[in-house]
C-alpha cells in the first residue's frame, strides 16, 4: 500500500530543523488533549533519543490536566518559560494559530507540526498536513525519517493522540494511514486493552454526577438539529467536578437521532473567568462545518469538532448558532440548485470600497506572516445580514497593506448568490508558498481559474 504524506519539502525541512539543531522547547495549544499531550510527550522522547536539548512547557493554569491522561511521564517538563527560549527552536504541536499558546518570543525559529486545516501557517517552516488524522500520526511520520526506534513510551503516546483524536477510530479523519500507524504502535508494544482502561473506564464518581446533570438540561432546536446543554459554575461545584471531566459529554448530545450540530456549553469555574464560556461543537455529518461557525467568534479546530470562547448568555448563544447552521444549510441549497453557476465575470462584482461600505459586516482575526519573501495573509470577513462568511487566504509582496488590499476584494455578492468570491489583482506568487483559496478564483483581464475547494 502506498501511504501518501504531506509536502515532502516541508516535511524534509523539518527534519533538517529537528537534526541540527541542539536546542527545542515544545509547546501545545490551551486546554490540551490526547493528541496535543500524546504528540508533545512523543516528540520529547524523539529528541531524547536523539540527544538533544529539549523540553516541554505547558502553563501553570493548564493544571491539573486531565485525569485520563495522569499516567503520561512528563520528562523535562516546565512550566515557566525558559531564559534561553530566543536560542532555542519552537516546536509547535496541534497548534492551529500562534496565539493558542503562552508563548511570545521574537526572532525565533519556530516549526509549526499541525493537522487543523485552518492552520494560519505562522512559523518560520510549516509542516501541516490535513489529510493526517492527528497531529501524533505527523509525529510518527517524522519519527520514521529520523530514524528513530519505536519506545514503548513513544508508542503508547501516539497512540494517545491517535485514538482520541479519531474517536477510537470512528471520526470521518481516520483513514489509511491512522490504521497503518495503530499496526506500528501495537507491534511496538502498545496494550490496547490498558490504554483504552486508562482513557475511558475508571471515571470518577463527579464526572458521572456531572453528565447526570448535562442530559438533565438537553435542549433540542430546529425540529432537532441543534442538540445543546450547558453547565453551570454551579454544577461544577455542587458536583465537586473538575472543568476536564466534561470531556465526552458531547458525544452523547452528537449520538441523537435527527441531529446535526451537538453543543455543549460549560460555564468557566475560575475567579476571573466569571461570566465567560467555553462551547464545544460537534458535527454529524458534511453537511455543517463547525469550524466555520468556531471561526466567527475567535475559535477554530476542525470540520467536525472545533470550539470557542464566548461571554454570550444563553439566549444569544443560542440565536448566533441556529443562524449560523442555518447559514450554511441554505447556501448548500442555494449551491445544488445553481450548480451550473461555477464562476463569476469579473465586471459582474464590484469590489471597490464603496461597495464594501454597503455591506453591513467587518473582517477579524487577521495572521499575517512573512516567509520565503512573500507576506502570507489570513482573515475571517463576516457579514451576518447575508448569513455567510469566507475565509480569506492570499499572499501578497511585501509592502503592500495586507488588510486594506483584502478589503477591497471581497465581492459584495449579488442577492440570492450564496457563494464565495475572491477577486485578485497585481498577484505576484511565489512557487514555494501555499496558496489556498476556499473560492473560485477570479483574474481580472485574464482567465478564469477554478480551484478546487479546500478542505
């Protein structure tokens, strides 16, 4: 069987970057999972085995992590940053964009090792693949070009942040390769018995109260296409719950017959996090990408499951979800009924600022970066009066204000189109940089070009 892998040039970067150098502290993303702890703790035991230099810096208020994964040896951990980080190389692991971690330094070199496909590429090289199940099955890939012996430790890490992220194999992002990798880990030693034990049996006695109290409060919406419960400071503290053991909840809510998007929203226990919350999203099926809705309120995480942060009450949560379901059920309508329109004529959009003025919406979360002499730009333009949102994605020489130069592109759709338009002008590429739209291109005085449809 042949095994297909990322951008090999990224992933021979990387390997570069692995071996020479002395130095790394790896780093994860806020609120860690099986597969940021699995790929953190199995790439730690790589560069050991390879001599080198390296720790593990997880923030104190990422503590206690959760109980399913105590068991895990946390050699060369920190929680403070080190002095020397500028002279070290950051590896980022499962990190979608920059600011999902503590970390700030200038001037250094960081790899970003991720699978999210709406990775905002800010290292110095990127390796992200989105045709991996997790980001651990990366980490193994890179563990093989490194020459590097299968541990027992090893193994039983990736294989962590293999069946979590797959959900034991059930998740739409297990494909050949998650198979190919668990064979490797077994035949390495792995007790599949004891790890599936550790991460899914023993559940402490308030975690069962607390998903008593989840199903207590389930609320159906849209004859059920939304399945949501929310949880309250008070619930964690009359149950003696901690925030971690909501972990699996939302996959009862996701498992109701009729739903589409599964929703759980936990009111956050710390002093100063009073009236904030934090909502997990769950998709059934393609028809709903939950990223995109994540995306529109800071968060992000996958097509299936994402998350975000919010100080919405109830009510609002509610509302801004249902539209936003709502949103990409009818342009999917809209799309299958006007199949036939692929493309747009370039004098049929008017891009320019004062047509931009007259849509009722505003661009967020704006990355950008500079690699390989090329400013890589990406942005979120929402606007909720038509119900739709795009990603933007482009690069651009440099010089050239990155914000101001998108604004002008995004095309005011006509009404009743629902589809995503970019209109490009005095574009420069450079043929090392990853270039992604999630649109129909559009060349003003040129061809047409259609791209396939990302992710």
């Amino acid at each position: 069987m042949t095994i297909t892998r990322a951008d090999p040039t990224t992933r021979d970067e990387v390997l570069v970057a692995l071996r020479e150098g002395e130095r790394f502290v790896l780093v994860t993303h806020e609120n860690p999972d099986g597969d940021a702890l699995g790929s953190l703790v199995a790439m730690q035991g790589v560069l050991r085995a390879l001599e080198k230099d390296s720790v593990m810096f997880i923030a104190r208020e990422e503590f206690p992590l959760p109980y399913e994964y105590a068991f895990f040896a946390f050699d060369g951990l920190v929680s403070d940053i080190p002095s020397d980080v500028a002279g070290r190389t950051i590896v980022f692991l499962d990190c979608g964009n920059f600011d999902r971690n503590a970390v700030e330094v200038e001037d250094a070199t960081i790899v970003n090792v991720d699978h999210h496909h709406d990775n905002t590429h800010f290292g110095t090289i990127n390796h992200v693949d989105v045709g991996a199940s997790c980001t651990a099955e990366i980490v193994w890939d890179l563990m093989r070009g490194l020459d590097v012996a299968l541990t027992p430790q090893i193994a039983e890490a990736l294989y962590v942040g293999l069946v979590t992220d797959t959900g034991r194999f059930m998740y739409e992002n297990t494909g050949p390769r998650a198979h190919v990798m668990a064979a490797d880990l077994i035949e390495a030693g792995v007790d599949v018995h004891e790890i599936y034990r550790r991460l899914y049996e023993g559940v402490p006695e308030p975690k069962l109260a607390l998903l008593t109290r989840a199903l207590a409060q389930v609320q159906r919406f849209d004859g059920g296409r939304l399945t949501m419960a929310r949880l309250t400071r008070e619930d964690f503290e009359q149950t003696g719950a901690e925030e971690s053991y909501t972990e699996g909840i939302i996959d009862h809510l996701r498992a109701v017959q009729g739903t589409k998007v599964a929703a759980l929203a936990r009111e956050l226990t710390g002093i100063d996090r009073r009236g904030a919350a934090k909502v997990s999203l769950r998709a059934t099926d393609g028809e709903i990408d939950v990223s995109l809705i994540a995306r529109l309120q800071g968060g992000g995480g996958h097509r299936q499951a994402a998350g975000f942060a919010t100080e919405m009450h109830l009510a609002e949560l509610v509302a801004f979800l249902r539209q936003a379901m709502s949103a990409q059920l009818d342009a999917d309508r809209m799309s299958s009924s006007n199949e036939e329109v692929s493309t747009m004529e370039a004098s049929d959009a008017d891009t320019s600022a004062e047509a931009l003025k007259a849509v009722p919406g505003k661009c967020k979360d704006w990355k950008a970066a500079y690699t390989k002499g090329t400013l890589m730009v990406r942005g979120w333009c929402t606007f909720p009066s038509s119900g739709w949102s795009m990603e933007l994605r482009h690069a651009e020489p440099q010089g050239i204000n990155p914000k101001d130069l998108l604004l002008e592109r995004v095309v005011a759709l006509q009404e009743g189109i629902q589809a995503d338009v970019l209109r490009v002008i005095e574009v420069e590429y450079d043929e090392k940089t990853d270039v992604e739209y999630d649109t129909v291109t559009i060349l003003p005085d040129g061809p047409t070009v259609e791209v396939q449809r990302s992710g």
